[in-house]
C-alpha cells in the first residue's frame, strides 16, 4: 500500500533524448529539417529569413514588413488571407527577433495542398498597400507613447543602447522612425530578406514524403533570389555607464543591469547558465530570496544570459518601491560580490542542478519544443553535442569552477546600470 506519508525516491535525471532532424533540400536548394512525430495530424512549417540589410536611417524595415506581410498580395487582400487560412482551420503568425524574421503556418497535414500556396503567395507576392502602412504606422506611434511612459520599457531600451548602440540588437526607435516608413522601402527590403536563398524551413509533426513533395511543389521553384547581404555587428565591452533618468512622481523604479558577455558559442557558456541560475535564473535564487523574500523590495526579480548570433549579453532585471531604490540596488551588488568571493554550499548547487535537469526535460513535451531545442543550436552553428556538454556541465560543474566563472564574467566594474524613477 502507497505511504502518502512518505516522500518517494528522488533521482536525479541521467539522459535526455531529443528527437534529431532529417535533412532534405528543395528543388532550389531551400535546406529543409524536420523534426516527424506522427501521433497526431497536425504540423508546424517555419519559413525562417536571416535579417538583412541593415540601414540606421531606415531601423523598422524589417520589423515592419515582419508585421505586415500578411496584409495583402497581388491576388488575395489581408481578409482574404485570413478568411481563407481559418476555412481550413490552419493558423499562420510572422515574428521579427533581433536576428531572424519567421512566417510559421501551423495546419492539420490533410489540407496542406490548400494552405501551402496562400502561405506561398505572401512570401513571394506580398505588396503591403498603402492604406495597411498607414494603419501599422498609427498604431504603433500610440503603442509606442503609451510604452515610453512605463519605467520597464523605458529601461530595457536605455539599456539596449547603451550596450549595442545603433544597431539591430539596439536601436533606440522613436516615433519619427515610424513617421519615415515608406511602401517601397517594405517592398525593398521584402524581395531582399524573404528569398530562397536567405530561407532555412523547419517543419515539426507528422510531415511524410507526400508532404515533403507538396511543400517542394509550392516553394522549391518559381522563386525569385536575391543578393542580400546578412546583418554583421562588431560589438566591444565598455566601462561603467549610470544611466539615470528621474520621474519624480514615481511610486517604483525600474532597474537594468549588466553586459556584453559570450554567447552559446563559447565554452563557458553552460557554466555561466549555472551561475546565473544561481544567482536569479530561477524562484529560488539569491536574488529572490534577499530582495523580494527578505527585503520585500519587489514582486519579481530575476537574472538571464541571452545569446545572439554576434553577441552574448548579462541582465539583471526588477521593479522595485522609489523609496528603497538605492538599497535594492547595494543587496543587488552584494550578492554578486558573494558569488565573487565565496564558495557555492553543495545543498544550494545540488538544487540548482537539479532545478535546470528537470527544466530542461520538462521543456521537451511534445514535438514542436524539439524543434525550438534544434534552431537554438542550428543557428548558432553548433550540433546535439552542445546539449551533451550542457547536461554534463550541469552535472559536474564544481563550486570552484562557479567561483571562477564569476570572477571571470561578473565584472561589476563594467556593468552597464540603467534606472528609471527615483533612486
């Protein structure tokens, strides 16, 4: 008889398996991975665009024609597409990030000869009208003027300026950039970045050779080229920068701290996931339990390492009370100086492991978190060995090791530090 008195047996998680991609390549050299589970008739298509092109006088070419190139083709208006994408109850979404732009059709596989050729003609014939500019560019001023009065906001873009300047990853866009958006700007840049030969395909569910040969008949010919150019940014740490903007009438203040640090590519990285998870990658971290459980400073506060293509960069981020502004931030220092100078007690690294064990098996529940795991490494240029160096890195990295990490990468004295209130 089960004992409910009796917490069962822990075991730490020993092996992860991840579902790996087939490779094929359509008629016109478009690389293709899919990732097949054929226990339900449902699949996810991402057509995925390297961003291109950059120009600081023109930022919002690429975010725009994300947003809008749905919005209307040479055959079929937004409504149309819409009308005719719900019909076969399919769902199509565009995404711009700071490296990639992505169209994602998710369909049942039986009526992908009817959606394929609509998601075909917006990546080939897109010709954003006038009047849907217009919309776009009303909306997102208000947008816009609404978000710059939240300190939140306001600090994550001071921050990502200060950090990467005028370019993708951190240009600081105001309403006269919206103001500057032109048609044939949209259209320049659209025929440049959604081309074949700028377009990798990831497709995730149950996806056959019949599918493969629809997909190939919609997308492997009859599209046209370009000689885009992909985004290229040379990125150097700098010192110290207090950016302080004051609102006297605010009741909280943002705070964004950090810095340029590695990304996925370099070997430290998985060690430094484990450092920040110490430090407030997660509910129980050091920051939560000074700030937010014990100070009572903040609701939330947290830490992350984001890795770009060409860039790898440290954060720290909270919202805390005006008045205990300066103190949170002295608490947030001092943790860090903890980490820099003494050793990580085996009770707290042992549930840090074992947190980021399960978040990761947790991560992989059904096909299409498979996929997610496979671009993170595809477009970093690494394989599946990345993840077997992670989980093994998470299992046998020591306090020692973390310490160094620490001194190594958490210099304080290089942080970038942004608030936005009242300190």
């Amino acid at each position: 008889m089960l004992n409910r008195q009796q917490a069962p047996d822990f075991k730490q998680v020993s092996t992860i398996n991840f579902i790996q991609p087939e490779k094929k390549a359509l008629d016109n050299g478009v690389p293709v991975f899919t990732i097949y589970s054929g226990e339900q008739d449902l699949v996810r298509i991402e057509f995925i665009f390297e961003n291109v092109n950059w120009k600081l006088d023109k930022p919002l070419q690429a975010i725009a024609v994300s947003s809008l190139i749905n919005n209307g083709t040479n055959k079929l208006t937004s409504k149309e597409i819409a009308e005719q994408i719900d019909f076969y109850g399919a769902f199509f979404q565009t995404e711009y990030l700071q490296d990639q732009s992505s169209v994602t059709l998710y369909t049942l596989n039986k009526h992908l000869h009817s959606v394929l050729p609509i998601v075909k003609d917006v990546l080939s014939e897109s010709q954003f009208p006038q009047h849907e500019l217009d919309i776009y560019i009303q909306n997102q001023k208000q947008k816009l003027q609404v978000n710059l009065k939240k300190n939140d906001i306001l600090a994550r873009k001071e921050f990502a300026h200060a950090l990467f300047g005028d370019t993708a990853y951190g240009v600081n866009i105001q309403a006269e950039h919206y103001d500057a958006l032109k048609r044939e700007d949209l259209i320049e840049y659209f025929k440049a970045a959604y081309a074949p030969n700028n377009c990798t395909i990831i497709v995730s569910g149950k996806f056959d050779e019949a599918s493969f040969n629809l997909l190939n008949d919609a997308f492997g010919k009859n599209w046209e080229k370009s000689n885009a150019v992909k985004n290229s940014f040379d990125f150097t740490a700098t010192e110290k920068q207090v950016i302080y903007t004051e609102k006297p009438e605010a009741l909280q203040s943002a705070i964004r701290i950090g810095q340029l640090a590695i990304n996925r590519k370099h070997e430290d990285f998985s060690g430094l996931q484990i450092l920040n998870t110490v430090l407030g990658g997660y509910f129980g971290s050091r920051l939560m339990n000074n700030i937010r459980e014990d100070k009572g400073y903040t609701y939330g506060i947290g830490s992350g390492i984001s890795s770009l293509q060409q860039a790898g960069y440290l954060f720290i981020s909270t919202e805390v009370g005006a008045d205990v502004c300066a103190a949170a931030l002295t608490e947030i220092y001092k943790e860090i100086a903890l980490l820099k100078t003494e050793l990580i007690g085996e009770e707290e690294l042992s549930l840090v492991r074992n947190y980021m064990l399960g978040s990761m098996l947790g991560s992989l529940e059904n096909v299409f978190s498979h996929a997610d795991k496979f671009k993170n490494i595809y477009f970093s240029g690494l394989d599946y060995d990345y993840y077997t160096k992670y989980i093994e890195k998470v299992k046998t990295i020591t306090a020692e090791e973390l310490l160094a990490l620490a001194n190594k990468y958490l210099t304080t004295e290089n942080f970038t530090e942004v608030v936005i209130g009242k300190k």
